[in-house]
C-alpha cells in the first residue's frame, strides 16, 4: 500500500476552494436578480439571459479550438460574463444584438488577451460598450415592467413621457431634472420605494435592489468577494451624490436614490469586484472602488449619458495596473537594505 | 494565579489549516524500534558537512563521534548505537538529494536507549560558565532541532556585535499533524526547564518568553507551573499565543510576542533576539547535564492512514522504512510519505531515507486528505484574487513572483521580495486556481542566489 506514493512540492494539503467554486458561488448569489428580472420582464428575461450564456459558452469553446488550447469551459467564467452582460441589457434588446454582444464580450474582452485571468478590461462591461456604440437607440430603449397595471409592456422613448411610472428609467428623469434644474426633489420622493422594489424601467438585472442586496450578502458571507470593493463603490457614489444634493436639491436627487437606481448596485457587487480586473492588494481595492463610484457620479450628473457604471468600470480597469504598482506591499521586515 | 490561556497575540497573514493533532495527542512518548541499521548522515544542519572519522569496519559505541568538521558554523554527528561501521555510502536527504552517510549495523544485544533525564535537586545552571556550556553545544553536535537545523552553538554564542537580549523558546509547533514538541513539553518539563536557564546563562539573555500556541492549554499551564517551581525568579515567561499557522516561523513568534519585525534578509540576533526550539533546548541540557550527545529524537509518526500513530523516541539515523513497520504499517492506500508537516514537509520516494536531527514527524497521507484538485493537480489561470496576498505572513505578493520566475523573469521577482519569502506555504494553500505559488516562489528563491552566485554586483 505505500507502493505508488507520490512525490510533489509543498504544501500537500489545500483549502477547499476552487476557482469554479467561487464563479458559482456568483452563479447562485445572481438567482434572485435573474428570478427579479423574470418577474418585471416576463419572457424577454430568460431569452436574453440564455441567449447570452450559450453564445458566451460556445464562443469562448470555438476560440479554444482555434487557439488549440485546452478546453476553459470548466471554471464556469463564460456563464459568469452571459449572464451579468444579459442582465445589463435593456429588456427589448432584439436577440441577434445579444448574441453580437456576448461574442464580443468573450472574443474580445476576454479571449484575445490570453484567456481567464489575462484580460484587461471586464469583459462583460466590454459587450455593453461595444453594444451602446454599435447599437446606440436599441440600448437606451426601455420597457416598463409587467406589474404596472393598466399599461401595456411597450418600448417607450425617453420623449414620450406620460408620467412618472412610465418613464424609461429613474436616471433619465434624473438627468432631466438635472437639465431643467427642477423636479428632482418630487420625482425621487414618489419614486424611491418603486426604484427599491424594482417597479421601474431600467437593464434586466439591474432595477430590484432588494435582490441585488440578498446576493451580494450571499458572497459576502461566503467569503467569495471582500467588502473593500462594493463598499468603496457605494461610499464614493454616495458622497458624491451627497455634495450634488446638498448644492441644488431641486437640480438634483438625493444621494440614497442614486444608490438604488441604474447599475450601481449590481456594478458595485458584481461587476467591480470581478476579481482579474480589480487590483490586488487592499489598498488598492479601495482606490479602485472609490474611482469607480466617483466617475459613475461624474458621469451621472456632468455627462451626456444618464447612466455611468459601464464607462467608470472600464476607465478604472485601464488604470488597475498603476494602482497596483503604487500599492505595492512593503515586505514585514521592511525593504531589504 | 493562572496564565491566561485564550490569547489574542498574533501576526498579519497566516491561514487556518485543520490541525489533525487529535491522531496522535495523547499519544506518550514511546521507545521507538529497536533497528538493526542506522544511517547517520554527514550534513544534518546547515554549513559545512562533516567528514567521517571513522572507516569500514570499525566499531563504534553508542554517544561515540562519528562525524568531526573543522568550520566554524557546523554540527558534530554521533552514532546513536552500539555496532560495527558497515559502510559510508550514500543515502536520500529530504533537501540535499543523495548525500553520504554512515551506515552502522547494530550489534545482537544494543540496549534501546530510553528518555532518562532527570532533574537533581542541586542543578545549578552558574556552575557552568558560558563557555562550557557552548562547548557542550558544540561536542553534543546540537541543531536546530525545529526544523532549520542551524548549528546551536553557533548561535547561542555571545556575538559582542549582535548581542542577544530576549530569548524565546519555541513551542508552537504550528504544522498540523505534529506534536512532538507538545508531548516533550509535557512529559520533559524538568528537561526543558533546565535547558532555558542553561542557554539563557549561555547566551547573556536577561528575558525569557515561552510561546505557545493556544490549542495547546495543558502544555501551557505544564509550562507555566514549571516556571514558577523553577523559575527561581528569573525573568521567565510562558506566553500564549494565537493559534494561526505559522506561528511557529521566528519571525513571525518574535513579531507576536514582542511586536517588533526582523529586519528583511537579516536574522534575529540583529535586533537582539534569540528563538530556539523546545526539543533543541532540552537536548541542551542532555548535553550540559548527562554529557550525552545529539543521538534520539522524538517523532510523530502520523497520518490517517498509520496503523499505530504516535510519538516515538527513535535513534537518529532510523530508516521511514522501519519506524512506519514499527508503527503497524499502513492500512489506506497511501497517497505520500512526507518527512515532516504537510504544509511545509518535503514528500519523499525513498523510502529508506533516515531519519535525521531535524526529522519531527512522518506523516503518511491519504488521497483524500490532500484533496481531489491538489492531488489531480486540476490548474486555472491565476484570477488575481488576492488571497495569496492576503495570508502571506511576510507581506509579499506571491503571485507576482511565481508567475515572473515561471516566465523566467528573476529581475521582476527580485523586485517583489522573492529572497524574504519563508516558503510556510500559505500562499498555495488557499490558492483557489490551484497554482503551484510556494514552488515557484521556492525555485526563484534558488535561480536568483545562483545568479548572484555567478555575478556579484
């Protein structure tokens, strides 16, 4: 019985984590979005979630075979990026748009720098990039959710306000309200709660906070994901959204309906804290986190767009590597002299 | 008034494996086998190797010196047996590859040598002087029997340069699986004792500090008792400290217990610090006292696996071999035989190699402890995590360095500290893609001192 022993470097013993282990950990802590996106959404959910894993998985498999590499579908990150690409979709997003969206996402954000782990730039945030360039009116086109009563699911354009609960999404009236510098302080009293619940137009995944809190508790607490990152995000944007408030609260929302509307929450748990994109050390975590809520804050009340998180998870991912370099942990022993 | 035993005293990192002590705890040391051949090899420590002085055929006793070396920083070895020198050939090292070694075969009536140190009533560490005991430390061929195996005399010596203020004794013993520091601390006591005041006096300390890890409370209140009864109030002190592996590395039981770092690429006594292990602190007052060299040691002989798991008196030279048969054979299919811990013990082929000064445990592993994916050894890419970063004890980024010696980039690793690096093998432990990090660290910590070797700068 000591016949065939084995001989390999220490340690020989490992702790029972995995990298597959910790993707779906992700997988099961997105359940109550995606089941929060079926609800509003009815159909368009699970056809554009599953319409996004498949072309993910297939093209992540096909570049495999092109590269001749061993096949990477194991550690589950493909089905990762579909499903947080397919619910930072708007909800109308025809089907051929999604694929297009999901291949980029995988060929391009991913598979060109070399695979899991080589790869710059969030390549879920690399689809939707991608997409709202290519396809700039299906991306900002909405759908008011299935609960509202008395309204049909139809595509509205930002222009054609009836009122409030059919408005395309909290942050575009935000942003209206930021141009006509009145209307901030009524729009988000009668629509806090909405944007709470999830009663509101906006990306799949993104409008129930509810369930986005659940799953980040989730990771959380199974210690696939620190608190730095999503803490730094929400406590950045919420300063932010805090001095904005506190200047012109008629031009602006208040700082606790920013955290709840758009993709904060769902960027700040789930799309930040992708661990190869963010910085390693802890430090660094923290100034990666507080550059991500403060640009999406920039972009949210300065910028053209309504929406910021895309654009401020893939500005600080260019800058991930200097803030690695700065952060650089100093050995216990101090430097070598 | 009793010591505090839950202790909050630690150091940043360190990671949690399962400690496994419970196979072999309780277990009292036991007289290990009565061997027929011993293989005493030349280089247990660190420094020169001896060479024999003795040759084929020649007799030899039991306590005789086998082994003699003229440097400075080396170690005498002895023959633990009475018999005949059969032959001076070579045998596998955990670290060294093949090196030579003695090989005496007992003679039909050897008596098994038993633990038999006793404390008289007028032990009195000031009538010996300094010297003396340091030249008891040389003859007696004492390392560090913690693991390191640094030659003792070496360092106990004064250094009028670097003098030595704190002495600490080491009896964490962080590796799961292992406890044969605990058992001598409870069964030697007197031992030990007389060995810290032997090397405090020794050394010119003024202060002890006994570490502990806290899973360990009957050693601690043992300890503690001892050093009341025979502190004689001197400025001993039995401190608990958190159980986090790896406790046991110096730098890190300094950092715990006295809150101050050792400075990176230098050792201990620069900030006037001494650590030593408890089997070696006992085998120093063997040496004082009896005038009886480094011979025995005590092994655990553990793993899930292992018939009869315990801690055994064996003489030094024993082969795994015959201390696994002693010890009942295994009854799993065995997946490694590892010469000391799991975390940081060297897995071995041969299963002849000896057992040497430094050899604290045999643990024999099953598949199923070391895990599907470490055993299938199933990679992922690194996904930057940061949890390499998280538990590393001396604060570096072993990512960054395994991936630059993978890609042969010595420059970039040297950058990140590689040569600070202890090799506690935190790091891939909590690996989740399953990277060989503390190999790779392992390897560049080795091409770079050659590379320096080749070109001094």
């Amino acid at each position: 019985m000591l016949r065939d022993i084995i001989v390999s470097c220490a340690p020989h013993i490992g702790k029972p984590v995995s990298t597959r282990r910790i993707m779906v950990d992700v997988i099961i802590a997105l359940v109550p979005a995606v089941a929060a996106a079926g609800y509003y959404f009815r159909i368009r959910a699970p056809i554009l979630i599953c319409t996004c894993v498949i072309s993910s998985v297939v093209t992540e498999l096909l570049c495999n075979l092109i590269r001749r590499k061993p096949i990477s579908l194991g550690d589950f990150s493909a089905v990762v990026t579909g499903i947080i690409l397919a619910l930072s979709l708007p909800p109308g997003l025809p089907v051929w748009a999604a694929i297009i969206g999901s291949c980029f996402a995988i060929a391009v954000g991913k598979m060109v720098f070399g695979g899991l782990g080589a790869n710059i730039f969030n390549p879920a945030m690399v689809g939707r990039a991608f997409l709202t360039a290519s396809f700039g009116v299906l991306m900002t086109t909405w759908m008011v959710p299935a609960t509202i009563k008395g309204v049909k699911m139809s595509k509205i354009a930002p222009e054609n306000v009836v009122d409030a609960r059919t408005q395309a999404t909290p942050l575009a009236w935000s942003k209206l309200a930021i141009k006509q510098k009145y209307g901030a302080n009524r729009y988000s009293e009668e629509n806090f709660v909405a944007t709470v619940t999830g009663e509101v137009g906006g990306c799949l995944g993104e409008t129930c906070v509810i369930t986005l809190l659940i799953g980040g508790l989730y990771l959380l607490v199974r210690g696939t994901i620190d608190v730095h990152i999503p803490l730094a995000v929400l406590l950045s944007a919420f300063v932010f959204a805090g001095i904005s408030y506190l200047i012109n609260s008629y031009a602006y929302v208040q700082p606790f309906f920013h955290l709840t509307s758009g993709g904060l929450l769902l960027g700040a748990f789930f799309i930040a804290t992708d661990p190869v994109t963010a910085p390693l050390t802890v430090r660094g975590k923290w100034i990666y986190g507080a550059g991500i809520g403060a640009l999406t804050m920039l972009i949210r009340i300065f910028g053209e767009y309504p929406e910021g998180v895309m654009y401020a998870v893939l500005l600080m991912n260019a800058v991930t590597p200097l803030i690695d370099r700065f952060c650089k942990p100093v050995p216990a022993g101090g430097k070598p002299r | 008034m009793k010591v505090d035993i839950k202790a909050r005293l630690s150091f940043p990192g360190g990671t949690f494996p399962p400690e496994s002590k419970e196979l072999t705890r309780d277990s009292e040391i036991r007289v290990g086998p009565a061997v027929k051949e011993v293989a005493i090899m030349l280089s247990q420590h660190i420094g020169a190797a001896c060479r024999p002085i003795v040759s084929e055929g020649n007799t030899v006793q039991a306590g005789q010196k086998v082994g003699d070396c003229d440097a400075f920083v080396s170690a005498l070895v002895h023959s633990p047996i009475t018999g005949k020198v059969k032959e001076i050939s070579l045998r596998s090292h955990a670290v060294l590859g093949r090196s030579p070694a003695i090989v005496v075969e007992a003679y039909a009536h050897n008596p098994t040598r038993h633990p038999s140190f006793k404390l008289y009533d007028d032990f009195d560490e000031s009538r010996y002087s300094s010297e003396q005991i340091c030249e008891a430390v040389r003859q007696a061929g004492i390392v560090g029997m913690g693991g390191a195996g640094f030659p003792t005399r070496v360092k106990i010596e004064p250094n009028p340069e670097m003098p030595k203020k704190i002495l600490i004794i080491n009896g964490c013993e962080c590796e799961p699986y292992i406890t044969c520091d605990y058992r001598i601390m409870l069964e030697w006591t007197e031992q030990i004792m007389a060995g810290v005041k032997l090397a405090k006096k020794a050394s010119g300390c003024s202060e002890v500090f006994i570490g502990i890890e806290d899973n360990k409370p009957e050693a601690i209140e043992v300890m503690d008792a001892a050093v009341r009864t025979y502190g004689d109030g001197e400025k001993i002190k039995v401190v608990p400290v958190r159980t986090k592996y790896p406790q046991g590395g110096e730098r890190q039981l300094i950092k715990s217990i006295l809150n101050k770092n050792v400075p990176t690429g230098g050792i201990p006594p620069m900030i006037g610090v001494l650590v030593l292990n408890v089997a070696t602190v006992a085998a120093i007052a063997e040496a004082v006292v009896c005038n009886w060299p480094l011979t025995h040691r005590v092994v655990t002989v553990t793993g899930e696996a292992i018939a009869n798991p315990g801690n055994y008196y064996v003489p030094i030279g024993t082969s795994v071999e015959d201390l696994i048969e002693f010890c009942g054979g295994v009854t799993q299919k065995s997946a490694k035989v590892i010469v000391g811990g799991p975390m940081m013990g060297v897995a071995i082929a041969d299963l002849k190699t000896p057992i040497t000064k430094t050899t604290g445990a045999i643990t024999v592993l099953t598949k199923y402890q070391i895990g599907k994916t470490k055993f299938e050894k199933r990679q992922t890419p690194c996904i930057r995590c940061g949890r390499c970063l998280e538990v590393c004890p001396e604060r570096l980024v072993p990512t960054k360095i395994a991936h630059a010696v993978k890609n042969n980039l010595l420059d970039v690793a040297e950058n990140y500290y590689v040569s600070a690096c202890t090799e506690c093998g935190c790091c891939s432990y909590v690996c989740p893609a399953n990277i060989e990090l503390t190999g790779y660290i392992r390897t560049g910590k080795i091409f770079l001192a050659r590379q320096k070797k080749m070109m001094p700068a």
